[in-house]
C-alpha cells in the first residue's frame, strides 16, 4: 500500500483539493446519510415548497432559530451566532430553504447567483460537535412543525437532508480555497464550488 499517495489524498490544509465524490463520501462515512439520499428532500412530488410555501418555510426557521437562541446550557453553540440577530437568521434560512426546496429564489435575490452553502459557513468555528447540535435543533424544528405533523415522507427527507448537510460542510470546509470564501449580506461574484 502507498501510504504517501493515500495520506497526501486526505491532506487538510488551504492547498490541498479533493473532488466532490469524495467528500460526499466522506460526509456518508461521517453521518451514514448518501448524498443520493439527501436529494430525496429536493426530489419529492409535490416538493417541499408546494407542500409548505414561505410561510411554512419562515415558520420552520422560527422554530429553528427559536430553539437555537433558547439554548442557554450551550453558549458556546450561541456564540456560533452571533453575526447576526436571530430575526436576520431566520430570514436568510427561510429564503435558502424556499430557494432550496422548489420556491423562488429568494435568497439569490438577496444574495446573489451563488448560494455557496459551503463558503458561506466555512469562517465559522462549526466541527462535528456543532453540526450535531445544529441537527438536533432542525431535527425537532421538523418534528414540531404542524404543517409536518402529517407528512412522514418529508420528514423523513427533510431529516436526511439536514443530516448529510451538516456533515458535508464540516467536511468539505477543510478543503475551502480562500477564494471560495463568501458570506456576509454583499452579493458574491466569485465561481460555484
């Protein structure tokens, strides 16, 4: 075995690259949810923006952030956001998801043509422990939600997609090109990652 050719593959550091197939392998060996199973979330009929519209959407990221900004016995979870009010939270999320899952675009609209999901979370301290909490906060947002009460399918969808997500960032973050950056409110110009 060439342990200089597998150890230079998994490499992290600002130079290093690795090709989207593995790290969605590796947010798979990570959380145990495909990427393929993550897009069942995008791929429902009717989809999740029909089942919901904004106004369900602006709820689910209420509950989330409700949750999140209520979670004193982890300041340091908090502390992750503390860029923004919980009000400017809510609305970026709502409009990523209403974007995301078959509305219009809204966040593009306020952020501009890319949505960067990696870039736009990558100067954050977020490692495992925080995509845990992050996915036990949206995981009871999803199950609290009375529009979803009924709906197993897209619960179901919504948790593995929410689930790989966490993941996928805490991994693919490690291999961000300090011009893949973005976030902030200026709409980005830079390139798709």
């Amino acid at each position: 075995v060439n342990t200089q050719s597998i150890h230079s593959q998994y490499t992290v550091n600002t130079q290093s690259t690795m090709s989207k197939l593995a790290l969605q392998k590796r947010a798979l060996d990570k959380c145990g949810i495909s990427f393929k199973q993550s897009e069942r979330a995008l791929n429902l009929s009717p989809n999740l923006f029909e089942r919901l519209g904004e106004d369900g959407w602006e709820q689910l990221s209420t509950l989330f952030y409700d949750r999140v900004f209520a979670d004193k016995l982890n300041p340091w979870f908090l502390s992750i956001f503390a860029s923004s009010s919980k009000a400017e939270a809510i609305e970026n999320q709502y409009r990523f998801f209403v974007q995301t899952f078959g509305g219009p675009d809204l966040y593009r609209q306020k952020k501009g043509k890319y949505t960067r999901l990696v870039g736009r979370h990558a100067a954050y301290p977020i490692g495992d422990r925080a995509a845990e909490r992050w996915v036990f906060h949206m995981h009871a947002a999803v199950e609290e939600h009375p529009m979803l009460q009924d709906d197993e399918e897209a619960i179901s969808a919504l948790r593995d997609y929410f689930t790989y997500m966490a993941s996928y960032i805490v991994v693919a973050k490690e291999f961000m090109k300090p011009d893949q950056l973005s976030g902030g409110t200026q709409i980005d110009s830079g390139r798709l990652w």
